[in-house]
C-alpha cells in the first residue's frame, strides 16, 4: 500500500512539474467546480497561490466577469448544456481587482462522445498582453495607410494626368511625372519589404544563408552607391582593421544592415558619417557613427522597437521600422547591436557578429 502511495505521489509531482511548464495559466476543476489544479502562470496571472485554491470552488477564488458583470462560471454550468459540448470559445474577462484575461476552457467528458463532464480544463493568457499587440497591429496599419496613402495618391495623379492630357506636356515634362512616378513606386516597394521582413522577424522564419563576405568590401560598395545617388565623397569615412577574420554571413542581410545604418545617420545626423570594422574576440564589430545631436541614454532602449522616430525624424521621412528590422537582422546572426552617444557628439551604432562556420552556409530558418 505505502509502494502504491508513493507512486501516486511520484506521478501527481510529475504531473505538477508538467502544468507548470505551460507558458499559459491553467486551472483545472472538476464537474461541480472543485479546483483541483493551478498552475504557476495561473497563480501569477491571477494573484491566487495554488493553495489558496485548491479544493476550493471555482468562483469563490476565480470570480472571472465579463464586461456586462455576468458570472462566467455560471454561464458555463459545466453539469447542463448539450452532451456534444466540449469547446468553450475564448472571451476577456477580468477578476475583481480589475485584471483583464483572456479565458477558453475546456470539457473533458469520459467517455469523449456524448459521456459526462469528468472535469474543465481553463486556460488564461494575459489580456494586458494581448492589448499591447493589438495596439501594436493598429499602429502597423496606421502607418502603413499613412507611409501608403502619399506616394499611391501621387502615382495616381500623375499617371491620371498624363492619360488624360499627354499631348498637353512637353517631353521634358513627362519625364519628370514619370520619374516622380517611379520614385513613390520604388517607396512603395521599400515599405512592403520592411513589412515583410517584420513579419519574418517577428514570426522567427528568417533565413540566414551563409557565404564568406567581406564586410569592408560590402561597406566600400555602399558608399559608392551613395556618392554615385549624390551625396558628397568626403562626407564619408571608412576605418578597416587590418587583420580581419573570414566571415561567413548573410550578404544579403549584411547589405541591408549597413545600408540601414548608413541611411539612419545621413537622415538624422551632420557632418561626416564614420563606418569602422574592427576584429574582436568572436567574431567582428562595425560601428557607423554621425556627427549629429545624438540620442539621449534614456531613449536609448526604445530606438529600436517598431515605429521608433525620435525627434524631428517624421519630418525628416521614414516608417520607423528600419532600425527594428536591423536589429532582428543582427540577431538572425548570433549578434548583438548597441547604440550610444559617439565621440563626435552624435549617435555611435554598433553591432558585433560571429564569424560563423561553412557548416552553417546552408540556408537556415531563425
């Protein structure tokens, strides 16, 4: 009998250690409402210890209400309703203390169809939480209207007019609409690839496709592209360590890293932009630093969250995702990324990669 006991309680701690594993809160009751199980995310979801409840009735510690103030376990009345019942849907519902949650449940019938109630099972996830990313996904679509709704009205317009009075204009003329035209479809296509990578970030399938790259190589070719747009030679300064390791890196990802970085300190800084690539112990750092007001220390943990514009930088264009997406960028390949005020005075981004091997040059899911 004592053997049988023990190993009741080998399996009831086993089955413990398991509920608390759960990322989500769980409550467990039997057919009349008894609780028989709490998890720890439960607990401190709803700022009741597990053994304050257990063996307790359901609404005497989890009083869960809806908007209106209706009793949710009431409602749910495991013991009536149709023998098919197995789902409840999930809804917001709050405790007296005012706490929001997200709440599903389900009956667990023996035998499956059609038996009765043996006991309900109910998931909490934080409503708070949930809040946060729905507020997050309206802001995506507020700015995705907005950053959208400039160059399609202008595409728009001038493609209209040009239909419309084409024998009107001089040739000169039209090429002007037209590369005014191809401009905002080049922006177009610049947010729908931020959305994509944010998207790929945040859902963790960004692929990583390893190839030796040579990062000062890469930073030349940028700045070249950008002296050929316009900008000023001298307003560019590449600094190079001259014993580099051999980095096997996403070029791709490398590309739209620097040139992120690159665009960031043209668009809010002054004066010379400075990239540097120096060796260090795993791998390599690259700094680009700007000469403009810089960024100040307490802002500095939110710079590279989504929509993160700072200053006068909506004035200055931009959908205050590119630094977001660098970010995920570095970290698809094992790195960290910091921002700081640089010796000039401006903002010093600098982000450090491992060299990485050839046994991960495939591609690979992040």
């Amino acid at each position: 009998m004592h053997g049988a006991e023990t190993d009741g309680q080998v399996v009831a701690a086993a089955c413990t250690i398991a509920i608390d594993d759960l990322p989500d809160g769980l409550i467990v009751t039997d057919r009349y409402g008894c609780v028989v199980a709490v998890n720890r995310a439960a607990a401190r979801l709803t700022g009741v210890a597990m053994e304050r409840a257990v063996g307790r009735d359901m609404n005497d510690v989890f009083p869960f209400r809806d908007h209106d103030g209706r009793d949710w376990w009431k409602a749910l009345d495991p013991e009536c309703g149709l023998r098919t019942r197995s789902r409840v849907p999930e809804r917001p519902l709050h405790l007296p203390g005012g706490q929001e949650l997200y709440v599903t449940a389900r009956l667990v019938r023996e035998p499956e169809r059609g038996g009765e109630v043996e006991r309900v099972t109910i998931t909490l996830r934080d409503g708070g939480a949930r809040a946060r990313l729905e507020r997050s996904r309206a802001d995506l679509v507020s700015t995705v209207a907005h950053e959208l709704r400039s160059p399609l009205t202008s595409v728009k317009g001038f493609t209209a007019t040009l239909l419309a009075k084409w024998t009107r204009f001089t040739d000169e003329q039209k090429r002007v609409m037209l590369e005014t035209v191809n401009n905002d479809a080049d922006r177009v296509t610049r947010l729908i690839t931020e959305l994509l990578d944010v998207s790929r970030i945040e859902s963790g399938r960004l692929e990583v496709r390893r190839q030796v790259v040579d990062l000062p190589a890469r930073a030349r070719r940028l700045i070249a592209g950008r002296v050929a747009a316009g900008e000023a030679e001298e307003r560019f300064r590449l600094i190079v360590d001259d014993d580099l390791p051999e980095m096997w890196l996403d070029q791709d990802k490398i590309d739209q890293i620097l040139g992120n970085l690159v665009e960031n300190a043209l668009r809010h800084g002054r004066g010379t932009v400075t990239l540097e690539i120096e060796s260090v112990g795993w791998g390599v750092a690259v700094s680009v630093r700007d000469e403009g007001e810089g960024i100040e220390p307490e802002l500095a943990p939110r710079v590279f969250r989504q929509f993160w514009r700072g200053g006068n930088s909506r004035r200055r264009g931009g959908t205050g995702l590119g630094l977001f997406i660098v970010k995920g960028l570095v970290e698809a390949h094992g790195g960290t990324i910091t921002v700081q005020r640089a010796p000039e005075g401006g903002a010093e981004f600098r982000f450090t990669v491992p060299t990485g091997t050839p046994d991960f040059a495939s591609s690979a899911t992040v």
